[in-house]
C-alpha cells in the first residue's frame, strides 16, 4: 500500500465517458457510477466498519466489472493510530506539500485528501474545505448515479446534503449500533450486515435498515498452514470481554494447565487494560486495608498469557489459534473476527451480542455473559459465573469443528452479499442521476 501516486488535480483521473442517450432502454448500456465519499479511510486496519465497506465496494466491482465504476474520496482519518499499519509511508506523506494522493486497489481508484492529524476531531476548517472542494469536483466530473459513505460528523453529513440537493441517491453503511436516535438524513437506503442489526434499529428507532451480509476477503485471513495451540482474544479492553477472558485464564491454570492463552492488542492495550479491571471483593479489601491504589488484576498474574501485537496480517494470528474468544459486551453488528477465524477451520465461543451469533453461525457456541459484566465492563465474573464458559471451553477444544466451520463460511460467502447490495442499488442506479441535468433547489442549473 506504499506504492502511491500524487495528483495535483482531479482532472489527473480516469472519469470515464459523459452519458449521450436518454431513457432507460439506452441507460442499460451505461457505466453505472459510485462515489464513496467519506473522511474516514476505508484502508484502516484498527475498523472492521472500513473493512466491511471497502471489501464491499470490491466485490460489487468485481460481480460488475464491465459495467460498474467505483471511486473513492477519504481523508487520512483512522480509528486508531495502529489503523494505519497499510500505510508504510504515510507519515512523510503527510508532511509534505501535496494535497491529494490517487492509489488503485481492489479495482477502485481512490483519491485520498491530505491532513494534518489522523484524529477526525482534530480535523482544521481548511482541511474540511479542501475534501468539500474536491467532492464537488467529483460530482461535476464523475457525475456518481449513487454517494455512499459513512459517518455521522458535520463533513460527512454536508457531503450528503449536497448530493441530495442534487437529486443523486445516497446510501448509508451502518456498521454498528452507536447512531442511536440518528434519522440518516438525506439518505434513500441504509445497509447493515446482520439480521440483528436491522432489527435493533427497526424495533427502537423505527428505521428500516437492509442487512446484506458481511464481506470477508478469504485469500486476506485464511492462513496457508496452521500450527494451532492457543486461545485467542483480539482487542484486549473490558468492552470486548476482557474481564471474562481474565477469568477463564485464571481457572485455566488449575484446570487446563498445559493451554496458553494469546492476546492480540488492537485499539487496547493489555497491560493498560488490566489496570481497569476490578471485583467486589477485591475492590472492598483493598480499601479496607488503605491500598485503594493496589491494581487487582496485574499482569503477573497470567503466566498462561501471550501477548501480540496488532499486525494488518491477521493469518498470522489465525495460524497460531486453536479457538477464538469473543466474549463482547457491547451490541456487536457482526462480529468480523469471529467469521474470520469460522474461515479458517477455527471454532469460536462467543457472547449472544447482537450480530455475534450470525457471524458464528454452526462453527460454535454463544453464551450469554454474565449478568455482572453486562452491569460493568471492567468487572472480573467470578468462577461460579463462569462455569458454563470454562465447561463449554472444554467441551469445544475436545471436538472436531472443521466441518461445522465450513457449513458456516458457506452462509456468509460476500458474493452473495454483493448480490444483495446490488439488488438494492438497481433502482437507485435507474434514477440515471449521473447523466441528467441536476436542478439546486436555489435554481442552478449543473450538467
């Protein structure tokens, strides 16, 4: 990803032809046009919500090559500073003086606009001018028949604003259930990955979400040869389970003894992690005896632990992983990692978090977490709590899952989720939007 190219003006891209028939008949024989257009890099390894939509955007590419054309307009903007792992130099591209910067992958042309920070909070007037400057450019010269994108910030929302100002469709990628009250404004179809998501926000939101499926590249995270011996939790921090994870590694020590256990350090780290942990007992001994300050849970504790650091080749983790724990405690839409690991022949023991169960599918077990963690992140359940982990622990790695792993990634294959966001955009892209004049509501006219 470090082979780029710096282009100093939009007119230095590809566009392709303008329309020169009217109607529909002749409109069947057109390039269909998406615009992603999104500050938030889509190449960021710390989201599964830029993996999800970039591998979408791939794979409605190649189910259309010949009759689809997808550009993509972001900014630097990332998640989390270990997102930008894909970018090897990305640092000296940011300091120097050119402003926009054109890469191909996947089969999409992308044009990334510079800034200053990788934080979107930290992102100037200027810098938001300047990506707004160059969307409209977009629009003038690739004239999209769709916007899609993502993000609930002022840039994002502008960017819709103006292509429904004129007439072209937007559509919306949810990749989670934090845009609680959100109503999508400007925005003619929302699409989710699960069932469960769809249904979380139809039931407490009234919004009619499309769930597609997921879009996982097999050839990115199915590792070639497999050397399993542990079990693996990636992104070590108390909302995704880590108290749960602690737990169950302690009684392994007496009752697995010879099981390691790894932690793949994502957006949290493990160690800054465990210092947020805590449990009743402990908590109340601690005070009583004037060591409020005394850390329950240090990292001493787990001689049975590994630690990984976040690489943006995950086969290498999946290689080494015998089962995977994903024990969140927050609604998850999908739960990438747990289809990912299903992929590779890897058995998952989850939490019944929103999406979870779907991503899992036949290729394992879901649980539900333990009443205390569910009231508190940071609280350790206790062994009585999880006894049915620990025994479903057990029973898991004594069993065979290489055929129930594949009878699930067969469900969840992204060209049938391709098919699906493609049943949806058809009538969006007969709305022809790139080849008719576009009217403003102040009476511009734009062509």
């Amino acid at each position: 990803m470090s082979c780029w190219k710096s282009v100093p003006v939009v007119a230095a891209l590809a566009y392709g032809g303008s329309f020169s028939f009217l109607g529909t008949i002749c409109f069947l024989f057109t390039m269909r046009k998406i615009l992603w257009a999104s500050p938030f890099s889509l190449h960021d390894t710390s989201s599964g919500a830029a993996a999800q939509s970039r591998l979408m955007l791939q794979y409605l590419k190649a189910a259309r090559p010949d009759d689809l054309q997808i550009m993509a307009l972001s900014n630097f903007i990332f998640d989390n500073p270990r997102g930008m792992s894909r970018f090897t130099d990305l640092k000296e591209k940011l300091k120097s003086k050119e402003q926009f910067f054109n890469l191909q992958n996947g089969g999409i042309q992308y044009l990334y606009v510079r800034n200053h920070s990788t934080a979107i909070d930290a992102q100037t007037g200027g810098e938001q001018r300047l990506f707004f400057s160059k969307y409209l450019d977009l629009l003038k010269q690739f004239k999209p028949d769709v916007v899609m994108g993502y993000g609930g910030d002022m840039l994002s929302m502008t960017v819709r604003a103006e292509a429904a100002r004129r007439g072209i469709p937007c559509v919306y990628v949810l990749c989670n259930a934090s845009h609680k009250a959100f109503t999508f404004p400007d925005c003619e179809l929302v699409l989710t990955d699960s069932r469960a998501a769809a249904s979380y926000y139809a039931d407490n939101f009234g919004v009619n979400v499309c769930p597609v499926g997921t879009f996982i590249e097999p050839s990115q995270v199915v590792a070639a040869k497999r050397e399993p011996q542990y079990v693996t939790l990636i992104n070590p921090v108390p909302e995704k389970g880590l108290g749960i994870f602690v737990r169950l590694a302690l009684m392994a020590q007496q009752e697995l003894p010879q099981l390691r256990f790894l932690v793949v350090e994502s957006r949290g780290s493990f160690a800054q992690a465990l210092a947020c942990l805590h449990d009743g007992e402990t908590t109340a001994a601690s005070a009583a005896a004037g060591n409020a300050g005394t850390q329950a849970y240090p990292a001493s504790l787990f001689s049975n632990v590994d630690v990984a650091q976040h690489t943006s080749d995950v086969r290498q983790i999946y290689a080494r992983t015998r089962l995977l724990l994903v024990p969140s405690l927050v609604r998850e839409n999908w739960g990438r990692v747990a289809s990912e690991a299903v992929l590779n022949g890897i058995p998952v023991l989850a939490s019944q978090s929103g999406g979870l169960p779907e991503a899992v599918g036949t290729g394992g077990l879901c649980l539900k977490a333990p009443q205390s963690c569910q009231r508190d992140a940071c609280r350790v359940p206790s062994a009585e709590e999880m006894r049915p982990w620990m025994d479903a622990l057990k029973q898991m790695l004594s069993e065979d899952y290489t055929e129930r792993c594949a009878s699930a990634a067969a469900a969840f294959r992204p060209e049938l989720s391709a098919r699906r966001v493609l049943e949806l955009l058809d009538p969006l892209f007969l709305q022809a939007a790139g080849s008719r004049a576009q009217l403003l509501r102040s009476g511009m006219l734009f062509r």
